[in-house]
C-alpha cells in the first residue's frame, strides 16, 4: 500500500476517533462546549483601547502561582 494512504487512513481513522469522542462526553461538557461556542460567537463590545490597557495592566501586574498556590 502506497504511503499516502496510509497516512490518508491514519489521519481518518483520528478524525472518527476525535468525533467518537464527543459523543462519548459526559452531559455537563457537552453543555460547557456549547456555552464556550456561544461566547465565542459573541461579537466584542469592548473599543480596541480597553484591550490595549488590559493587556499593559496584565504586563505590569504579573501574577506567578507558586506551588503552594495552586492546591
């Protein structure tokens, strides 16, 4: 068998295995993946100046989790 169909096959027998997997999710991530799929298609209301601020108060006021932090 030629190598590009075994990689063609490869890649389709991932792709059935990614979709298997959705349908194999429990309830509340199917509706968290909804959800994240609405906010997503949710047009921003914020002007470019407020990201510009966000993104320069992120840079000046870093936030660095040790591990103690994180439990």
């Amino acid at each position: 068998m030629p190598r590009h169909s075994v990689l063609r096959q490869r890649r389709s027998k991932r792709a059935a295995a990614v979709a298997g997997g959705v349908r194999r999710l429990r309830a509340q991530n199917r509706k968290l993946l909804a959800w994240l799929d609405s906010w997503l298609a949710t047009p921003d209301d914020r002007g470019e100046q407020w990201w510009k601020e966000f993104e320069a108060d992120i840079k000046n006021h870093r936030v660095i989790f040790g591990a103690g932090q994180t439990e």
